[in-house]
C-alpha cells in the first residue's frame, strides 16, 4: 500500500518560514506520474488546498498562499515539499500530503505548523 509521511512541522513566529517535507513508501514505486498536493484543515474549518503539482511540473495555489508558498516534488526521491515563507497566523493548520494514483487519492496524515503572533 502506498504510505505518505509528511515532516517538518512546527512552532514558529509570523513572517518566519518553514519546508515540510512528504516522503512516499510502500507499494510505490515511482510518483513520476502522479498528481500531488498539500491540504491543510484548521481547526474547526474545512480542508482545503493549499498547492498541487501534476507530474509535469505543472502548478496551481490556492489563493491565500500565492506569491508565499512553494510547491516541488523530487521524482528520485519519491518526495514532495512545501517551502513557506512570510507565514501568518491564518496558516496554523495540519497540513497533509496527498497523491492521486491511477486515480485513488492516498493521504499523509499530516504534520502541524502553528504561526505565533
């Protein structure tokens, strides 16, 4: 089975920046081809997207972190990252790695980043 491990989570002042890291396992082997992307749900709010990356390359944000955020995916490593800088409170949530495979949707179960005030 197909098992993602986010990192690098954590406490950290506004403005500051933080890289999360998603590792695939198991089953996989190659994420060349598969769609990938992070989420984040806050507390007492729905999940939603945050940056996905097809296996082109191709990008897409959602609104809040454009311009903030970045999304990257090492094929070799079966990886996939999330730098973010300039945080603000309003991004405090868990965050979750998730892969689209010939169509089944795998989820990390996430790591949690709080921005401080």
């Amino acid at each position: 089975q197909v098992q993602l491990v986010e990192s690098g989570g954590g406490l950290v002042q506004a403005g500051g920046s933080l890289n999360l890291s998603c590792a695939a396992a198991g089953s996989i082997t190659s994420i060349s081809s598969s769609a990938m992307g992070w989420y984040r749900q806050a507390t007492g709010k729905q999940r939603e997207l945050v940056a996905t990356i097809t296996g082109g390359g191709t990008t897409n944000y959602g609104d809040p972190v454009k311009g903030r955020f970045t999304i990257s995916r090492d094929n070799a490593r079966k990886a996939l990252y999330l730098q973010m800088n300039s945080l603000k409170p309003d991004d405090t949530a868990v965050y979750y790695c998730q892969l689209n495979r010939w169509g089944i949707i795998h989820w990390g179960k996430g790591t949690l980043v709080t921005i401080s005030s």
